[in-house]
C-alpha cells in the first residue's frame, strides 16, 4: 500500500476537523447561516487545494520548467476565487464572511499540526 505524504494526510484530516467545528459552532450559536459560511469556506479551500496539487504535482513530473508561472496563476485564481467566495457571504445577510474566512483557513490549521507530526526528519526527499 502507498504511504500518504503531507499533503494527502492534510486532506484526510481536515473534513473530521471541519465536522466538529461545524458541530460546535452550531451547538454554541443554533446558527445555521454561520455553520453553512463555515462549509462554504471550507469546501472552497478544499476544493482550491486539491486542484493546486493535482495541477503541481504533474507539472513537477512532465514540465520542471513551468513550475514558477503555474504557482503564479494558481495563486492568482485562489485570491480571485476566495474573492468571491468572501463577497458572496458578505452580500447574503443570513450568512457570516468571519465564518466562511475560518472556513478558508482551516486547511492551514490542519496542515500545520500534519506537518509536524507526519514530516519525514532527515535528508530523504518526498516523493510526490
């Protein structure tokens, strides 16, 4: 069986971490409108992520070359996308932009604690 590399793990632990904040902000707020923000968020960012590594990791086996100009576009089109996203909470009055900017960061606050636990120590290269 493949072993997962950070990235892959990062997905795989950020929907139960995603489900108990919804839970919890829920249970304290009996909000609907901030729990869907927060899933809106939160699917957008996945979303986002998933194609940034499915675009990256061909690009770094077929064309070296092109890494630099597709990390340009890629991060362009997740800052309009997330734009977006945020403008459209922003603009529907039952639903909340704090949530739904939370709901965007949560890959990060998963990846972190993933990296620090899962990262290979040493000289070996990760393989994508």
């Amino acid at each position: 069986m493949k072993k997962a590399n950070v990235i892959e793990l990062t997905f795989l632990f950020c929907w139960p971490f995603a489900f108990l904040v919804s839970l919890v902000l829920y249970l304290i707020t009996h909000d609907w409108g901030m729990v869907i923000s927060y899933i809106l968020g939160v699917f957008s960012v996945m979303m986002m992520q998933s194609m940034n590594y499915r675009i990256m990791k061909k690009t770094f086996k077929d064309k070296p070359e092109k890494i630099r100009s597709y990390t340009i576009l890629i991060y362009l089109a997740k800052i309009v996308f997330y734009g977006i996203i945020l403008y459209v909470t922003l603009r529907e009055p039952t639903w909340n932009i704090f949530a739904a900017f939370g709901g965007i960061l949560t890959f990060r606050i998963v990846m972190f604690p993933t990296v620090m636990m899962f990262a290979k120590k040493g000289d070996e290269e990760d393989e994508l």
